[in-house]
C-alpha cells in the first residue's frame, strides 16, 4: 500500500470508529474482486446499468449493502445485490468499503 492510500486508511479508520484490524484493504480487494468486480468494473466506475462506486462516501456504500443484506427492495438492481450482499459480515462490508474509498478516490 502506497503512503496516500496508507494515510487514507488511517483517516478512515479514525472517522468511522471502526477498529483498524477491521479495515483490511487486502481482504476488501479480494472480497471486491470476487463479489463486485464483474458488475461494477475493476476500477469501481461501473459497468452499463451498474452503477459506479468510486466517488461514493463510505457511510452511502456501508448502508447501501448493509440494506441489501437485510433483504430491502430499493432499485432495479436490487434482485441482483442482494443474495451477493447476503453473505457479507460486517467487517466484509467495511473491508470492501474500505477498499473502495482508499484505492479509488
């Protein structure tokens, strides 16, 4: 992890009050890859339909899978999100959260 991406995931870790040994950004890449690579694209900007990631705050892309996790219906693409999202513990979602934020922005 490069010094920015580094101090980005300190400030994140700092904010959110989540503890640090959570927030794996390894786990998130690999986590990432595996759940929402092929629809939101490698670098999170999203692909046709989907919508892009990058640019999202952390608290938008943490209660947006926390609520697909939970089985709510909101937008077309939700039949699609949520058995992915189904699985996701808490510390998966913040280390794809966390993910997203430190290696896209």
């Amino acid at each position: 992890m490069n010094a920015k991406a580094f101090c980005a995931a300190i400030l994140l870790v700092f904010a959110s009050g989540v503890p640090a040994e959570a927030q794996d950004v390894e786990v998130g890449k690999d986590l990432y890859k595996k759940n929402c690579r092929q629809c939101h694209g490698p670098t999170a900007k999203g692909l046709a339909s989907y919508p892009k990631l990058v640019g999202q705050t952390p608290e938008y892309l943490t209660d947006r899978l926390e609520r697909y996790r939970a089985g709510e219906r909101f937008g077309p693409n939700t039949p699609l999100m949520a058995p992915r999202a189904k699985s996701l513990s808490d510390e998966d979602i913040t280390n794809i959260v966390t993910f997203i934020t430190v290696t896209f922005e």
